[in-house]
C-alpha cells in the first residue's frame, strides 16, 4: 500500500485499531475474477461502481 490508503492502515495500527487495519488491506488490495481470471484492484472497481462487485462484473 502507498499514499492514502497506507497512511490509514498505519492510523488504524497504531492506535490498536487491528480489525479495520486488516480490513484496509482487503479493500486496498487486489482480487482475482473466479471465471475470467482477471486481477483488479478492489478499491478501483468499487470506485467505479455503485452496485459493487459482481459475478456479471467480468
């Protein structure tokens, strides 16, 4: 993680904030489409969406 979203993750460890600091790692990570393959930020997708992620999403 870079820029904003590791400073949050830092923000949330430091004051023994563990849950939400694991959290961020999900958000800010990347995932994997189980029918195409195709690897994309989850952050990115969400931001890009209103409906979230789906399996149509491919």
């Amino acid at each position: 993680m870079t820029g904003v979203a590791r400073w949050m993750y830092d923000t949330a460890s430091q004051h023994n904030e563990h849950t939400l600091a694991a959290g961020l790692t999900h958000l800010f990570g990347d995932a994997v489409c189980p029918h195409c393959g195709h690897v994309f930020g989850v952050a990115d997708r969400r931001e890009t969406t209103n409906e979230g992620l789906s399996e149509a999403s491919c």
